[in-house]
C-alpha cells in the first residue's frame, strides 16, 4: 500500500486535493450534498474531464494538443445535426462524433509524424481548421439535441449522477484495461525517452499516431457530452476548453515533459479545476476576481509539480 | 538448441554454422559509416560466428560503439553489405535487427527512466506488439536475473529509481530474454561488481554453448582474458587485426590499439618550469560521490592532462571547477588566493579568470543558429572591463586559430566542426584567461585541426596559461601534456610525468591495475 502511494503519489495528492475541495463545496452550498447539486457538478467536471483526457494522451508523448477545444466545438456542432430524429439516425450519430473526433486527432498525427513539424505548430494550425469548419456548421448556436438522451446521460441513475458513473467506465472499462496492451505502455515509452524506446524496437511513429488520434477521440467524447449538457452546437467554445485541458493534466501531476502521469491523474485535474470554479461561485468572491484566483491556485500547483529542480546538483541539468 | 528449435527458417542454417563449415552467422563486407567529414567505420569487413565469444577492443572513437549501433539497426552504413547466415539485410530499424535475432545490450542504457523494470522488460519482448500484453518471458528474466544477483530488484520498482549496476543487470536480463542469436555486449558490465561479473559471465557461457554468438566490448582486460574466444582489434575507423586468444600477448594488443606514434603530430614539449607560479590548486575536492577527494595543481605554462575512461568523475571536476555544481566539497584556490566559484559568471570574473571549451561544443559550447560573431561576443558579456562589442577583442585570436569562414556574420553552424570549435576557444581567449580547463576539445575533429588545436595550446601555454586539458585520447596526454592525472571511479589513481608517461601506464590506470604488468598476468 505504501508502495503503492509512493509509485503513485502525484494521483495521490490529486486525488486527497480533490476530497477535500468537494467536502468544502458541499459543505458550504446552500442545498448540500444532495443529488441535484452533484449532478450538476458531475456534468460540469466530466466535459473538462474529457477534455484533459485528450490533452493528457497527447502530453504524456511528449508533445501538447492546442486543437483539443478546437475538435470539442467542431464535435459538438456536428452532434448538433445528428442526435435528433429517429432512433437509428441518432445511434449513427453517437459513432459518427467520437469517429469525426478521432478523424481530427489522425490528421494532427499524420502531420506530426509525418511532416516532422512539432506538435505545437500543428494543432495550433489545425485548431483554426477546425473551428473554421465548426463555424461554417454553425455560424450562430443552434440545432438541437434529443431531449430523452440528453436527460439520460446528465441525470442520474438511482441517485448516482450519470456522469460519475461515465467517468467509471472510462478508467475502469478503458484505462486500466488499455495501460496493461503495448501501446499503453508505448506510450509512456515514447514520452520518457524516446530513444530507449526506439532501441528497444518499439515503432515510435505508430504510437505517435495512436496518441494523438486518441486525444482525438477523447477531444470528440468531450464534444459530444458536452453537446448532451447544453443540447446545442456552438462553435465559439474551443479556446477556454484548450487552455483549461492544459491546466487540469499539469494539476493532476502529469508532466509536460511526457512519460508520467495517468489518465486518472488528468481526470482528477479536471474536476479539481472545475470545483474550484464551483467553489469561487459560492464564496463570495466577486466574479471579476475570479480569474485572478484561479490562476493562483494553478501557478501555486505547476510550482510544486517543478520543485524536483532544487534537487539538481548539476546546474546544467537544470536546464535539459 | 532446443528452445531454437522453433525459430522460423533460420534453425537449418545455426546447424551449419554449428558444425563449422561456411556461412558465418553474421559478415559484414566493406561496412563504412560517416558522419559528414567524420570516418566512424572506413572499410571494414568483420564476421561473427555463432558458439562463439567474439571480443572488440580499441581505443574511444575507434569505432566500436559504431559497430555495435550498425548490427543493431539503430545506424544505418553509408555502404557495404551486412549479411546474416548468408544471405544479406538491411537493418533499418532496431526492430528488423531483433527479427533477425541481432540483440544489442547497449553502453548507452535502452531503459525507459519512467517505467517499472517489469514494463521495461515487457517493452519490444518477443511476441509484444501493440495489443495485450501476457507477460510472456517474464519468468525467465525473473530467473535471469536472480542468477546474476540482481533477485532484490523488485519488478515493481521504477527504473529510475535503481542504482547503475542494477540497471546494468536488467539490461541484460532484458537481452537475454530477447533469445538472441547474436548478443552484443557493450560494456555491458562496466558498472558491476568482480562477483555479479562472473555469474554473467557464466550466463553467457551457456549461451555461447547453446550457439548463440556474443560480440563483447570491454576496456578490462581481465573481463577478455575471461570470455573471448576471438579478439578484433579497432583502430581510427579500422580493423586491425583478428586473432585467436592468445596469440598475442598484452603488450602487442596495447601497441595494436595505440597505433603508430604520430609524434610530428604534437608540438615539442617545453623544458619543464619548476619554478613557475601556481595559478590554480585544488584540495580535496568531493561531488556527490561521484568525485572524490581530488587535490592537484597547475603552474603558469604547465598543460595538465585529465584522463580516464568515460565517467570515471574527471568530466564533472572540470564542470565543478567552472561553478557548475552544487553542493560540492573542497577549496579552490587562484594564483594563491582562495576562490569562491559558484558560478560561471564568477568563474570569469577578472581576479579568477578561468575558462571552460564544453565536452559538447554543438548545445554547450555555441549557439549554433547565431553568427559567428555574437558567438564570440558571448564570453565577454558582462565583465565590466571589457566591450564585447569591439571586434579587437578577437582578432588576434582569431589569427592566432587560423579561423576559416565566409564572414563572421555567418550563422556559426555553416563552420566545420573543427572552426567551431575554434570559434568557442577563441570566445574564451579575448577574456584572456589564466587558466584554460578544457573538456575533450578535439573529439570528432580532424587531425589537421587537431593538430593546429596542440600547437596553438602549446603555444598558449609558453605565454604564461595554465592549462588543463581532459582528454579520452591517449596520444593527446602522452605526446602534448606535461603532467597527466587518471582518475577511476572518482578518485586520482594515478599521477605520470616525465618518463613515466606511457601508453602502458595510462592504460593501466584507467583499469586501475598496479603495473602493466600485472594485468598481463592477473
């Protein structure tokens, strides 16, 4: 168990971080700890969550996804045509958001690996594509969503918000499973050091692909139940999505430099971002102000992420 | 051969190659490989036969590390065939290596920092690809290493966590439980214990019995005379020779390995200065474990030679010298004044005057994307006496290094590698330094260049600089060097001047072994 900890302790931290502003947060709203109010916080948490899932595949290669909010409003305008109507139209729907998604992640790694251009250049290219097309889907918000599958993927299920149990399924169903496979370790391989995982002969350019065309799909997951919460498409939403999904994996202690961190991590980052907001909300703090304290708490967390440097005794390893 | 005995269609030819008759299990034919103007591998033909030990020494930067990075797939020649049990390949990946049973246990350690040694050992495993992982393999690198004293390291611990040796142990567990057909060992053993040694050793033995054939690279001579079936001896690019062991005794390798002297290579020595002023003494200094204890000193005109086998802690003396270390223990003292160095912006302060020609002049020594001239300028930023933008400052240096180039505005990366490293010496000399500490400065350099570098440091050095020069090549602290300090394992072993300056003796202390002698016999 201490082993464990120890291995494990960035998530730990996240993880005790995140009980402890949920308990201040229930603690001090009006309604308490009641299933409207978890739900409500649950939906808000799982669209970030998602989204800091997508930034997290990309960064754990060593690389950084500025199209994620890009992919998110194209999704979401897409699932705005798509999920209503017949039963079997919205089905096809369901597959065709997440697929777009993960279409959009292929072409930010097919440009990467291929082209050779970093990852910063491309997705921030392909990010302007992709809102480009959203815009032309939806130049105002609008469309619908169908309200009985909306209801069913943001209510909840005998008292548990539906979106907890999401968030269940994703690391249980798909993280835990996905860590055991090569590429899941691949991936880490690649972010750590990628020459050890070339001379080990690992094909680093296909888990270059894969991780990127996962923060697609993950990028399209996110449109996609966020299109569930406001059941419209909106193309303007890309940029504080990207910029948050950053914060939340550098909160949940994944390292920008790659090869450490988890999905559970990026998670955790997610919802501790979003109760913050939630928290500021009720406290008091004038609206305005918030942003000023939101960046404090996220300047104060990457500065204890980076203390390892006090440890250096070589003043060059400083700065590799 | 039992466990072979499933091995795609390359089981019929390890039964030829076992009986001795034809197909060497791997020959290469004409292999060069270059780095633009640098000749790493010129022309060689080399074969490894299968059950067989086939040992490679040489000098660094004869071309070894090459070799081994060519069978594994990870460099690609620029001509010559490769083939193996006949027939010929293109290794263009590690992968296409591993197909064909090429494993390389490498010098520069293959282990991801960030994951467990179980996820390491499980990463590129036979029959690993992208999905599920079952673990296969697993048991018989657990066994491996429990037989080569490695059964504390915990499968769950993180590989950055481990000490060297250890990870030294997984790597070759990993290996070996790759069921090469060719193993290579690149000083795979440097950083383990005389005991864990030998229970390797006798692993690959076994292996070398069941027909696998191992290429070992090792500086101990000791850890040949041990092993080798066959020795090849590497020389600038070249093999020498190839012979059985025992045909030649140590002293005749030695000579093989050093080469001819090329004395008119090196400026004359001048006669020795008893008298002249000390300008840099160093007590006890102590780093981390990593250097320990060293005391030296160096007199005005003196040049100081360093040597030792990689990470023996003489490269991090020198950086902690410059105020590049934390934490580190020991008095410096300048011209008899006790320096406080933490940095290098103290390091060039005019009362201290030291300066420092990185090990790697390409991210260290220049800014490669900026012109030759704000290169230049770079060192004299930020000492008040001087302007750094007044182009004086350089020019007699740079007369002095014969620099080569099309404008001094140039980009510094249009130089060849030698003019750059020219470009950072002659950064450091406009500071007008008392004490010149370089780190391997003619690596990767030409010998006309070379060349020019030994005189113009002789010539520094008549001027009154102290200089102290950390050298892999033993030539360079033979031939330009007045004094040569070897260190191992962090410490001095050794202290040679005047005649006790030989090949023989340098080499002897880089494997810390008492006499020449003695590790001809021990």
């Amino acid at each position: 168990m201490v082993d464990y900890m120890k291995s494990n302790r960035r998530e730990v931290i996240a993880g005790v971080v995140l009980v402890t502003l949920l308990a201040t947060y229930l603690g001090t709203h009006p309604r308490g700890a009641s299933t409207y109010v978890m739900t409500i916080w649950a939906n808000q948490c799982l669209i970030l969550g998602l989204a800091a899932c997508a930034q997290f595949f990309a960064v754990v290669v060593r690389g950084i996804d500025l199209s994620v909010g890009a992919v998110m409003a194209l999704t979401n305008c897409i699932a705005s045509y798509l999920l209503d109507g017949s039963a079997v139209g919205i089905a096809m729907g369901m597959v065709a958001v997440p697929v777009a998604g993960a279409l959009c992640g292929l072409l930010n790694g097919l440009v990467i690996v291929y082209g050779r251009i970093q990852p910063i250049v491309v997705t921030l290219a392909t990010a302007s594509i992709f809102v480009g097309i959203a815009l032309l889907l939806r130049p105002t918000p609008g469309g619908a969503v169908n309200y009985d599958l909306a209801d069913a993927m943001t209510l909840d299920l005998l008292g548990m918000p539906t979106a907890l149990i999401i968030t269940v399924v994703v690391v249980l169903g798909f993280w835990l499973p996905f860590r055991r496979t090569g590429l899941g370790l691949g991936l880490y391989a690649l972010g750590s050091s990628e020459q050890a995982a070339f001379q080990s002969g690992i094909d680093t350019r296909v888990i270059r692909l894969a991780a990127f065309t996962l923060a697609g799909l993950f990028g399209g997951l996110a449109g996609l139940f966020y299109s569930f919460v406001t059941t419209t498409g909106d193309a303007g939403i890309a940029a504080g999505f990207t910029l948050n999904s950053i914060a939340a994996v550098v909160l949940g202690g994944v390292l920008l430099r790659g090869g450490v961190g988890s999905l559970i991590g990026a998670l955790a980052g997610a919802f501790i971002l979003k109760t913050i907001a939630s928290l500021m909300f009720f406290s008091g703090i004038p609206s305005l102000a918030q942003p000023l304290f939101e960046g404090m708490i996220l300047a104060a967390a990457i500065a204890i992420g980076g203390a390892d440097v006090l440890r250096a005794r070589n003043k060059l390893e400083v700065f590799s | 051969m039992r466990r072979r005995a499933g091995t795609r269609a390359a089981a019929p030819f390890i039964a030829i190659t076992m009986s001795g008759n034809g197909t060497p299990l791997l020959e290469m034919r004409n292999i060069s490989k270059h780095f633009g103007a640098t000749k790493a591998l010129d022309g060689v033909d080399f074969t490894c036969n299968a059950g067989e030990v086939h040992a490679v020494l040489g000098e660094n930067g004869a071309g070894k590390s090459t070799l081994m990075k060519l069978i594994a797939g990870v460099l690609q020649p620029t001509q010559g065939q490769l083939c193996v049990d006949g027939r010929e390949v293109f290794l263009a990946t590690p992968q296409a290596a591993l197909r064909q049973g090429l494993v390389c246990m490498f010098q520069e350690l293959s282990l991801v920092p960030d994951l467990t040694v179980r996820e390491n050992l499980l990463l590129g495993a036979p029959g690993a690809g992208l999905g599920w992982l079952r673990g296969t393999g697993l048991e018989k690198a657990q066994d491996v290493l429990t037989r080569i004293g490695g059964a504390q390291i915990r499968m769950n611990a993180r590989v950055a966590d481990l000490t060297l040796p250890q990870r030294q142990q997984v790597e070759i567990a990993k290996a070996i439980m790759k069921k090469p057909r060719l193993l290579i060992l690149d000083e795979a053993t440097s950083a383990l214990s005389a005991s864990v040694v030998e229970q390797v050793f006798d692993l690959v033995r076994e292996e070398r019995d069941s027909g696998t054939a191992v290429l070992f690279i090792s500086h101990r001579f000791h850890e040949i005379e041990a092993l080798a079936d066959r020795i090849s001896v590497f020389r600038n690019g070249q093999r020498v020779e190839t012979f059985m062991k025992g045909d030649h005794s140590y002293s005749e390798i030695i000579g093989m390995m050093v080469g001819q002297k090329i004395e008119e290579l090196f400026p004359p020595k001048s006669p020795a200065r008893e008298g002249s002023d000390v300008v840099l003494d160093v007590r006890n200094y102590t780093w981390e474990g990593r250097v320990r204890n060293v005391s030296l000193s160096v007199r005005r005109g003196q040049i100081l030679g360093l040597g030792g086998l990689d990470g023996q802690g003489q490269g991090a003396f020198l950086m902690g010298l410059f105020g590049l270390l934390r934490k580190a223990d020991g008095t410096t003292a300048i011209s008899g004044q006790i320096a406080d160095i933490r940095s290098p912006k103290d390091a060039k302060r005019q009362d201290v005057s030291l300066a420092y020609i990185p090990e790697d002049r390409k991210t260290e020594g220049l800014i490669l994307d900026q012109s030759i001239r704000e290169n230049l300028e770079l060192a004299a930023l930020g000492r008040p006496d001087l302007d750094a933008g007044d182009p004086a400052l350089y020019a007699g240096s740079l007369d002095q290094l014969a620099l080569k180039h099309g404008g001094l505005n140039l980009p510094v990366s249009s130089l060849s590698g030698g003019n750059q490293q020219k470009v950072v010496l002659a950064k450091w000399l406009a500071l007008n330094p008392r004490c010149l500490l370089l780190a391997d400065p003619t690596r990767g350099i030409d010998v006309k260049t070379k060349t020019q570098i030994y005189a113009i440091l002789r010539q520094l050095a008549d001027q009154g600089t102290a200089i102290v020069l950390l050298s892999t090549d033993y030539e360079e602290l033979i031939q330009l060097c007045d004094e040569t300090h070897v260190f191992f394992d962090g410490e001095v072993v050794a202290a040679l001047s005047g005649d006790d300056l030989t090949p023989e003796n340098i080499i002897a202390a880089t494997l810390n072994v008492a006499t020449p002698s003695r590790a001809a016999h021990g």
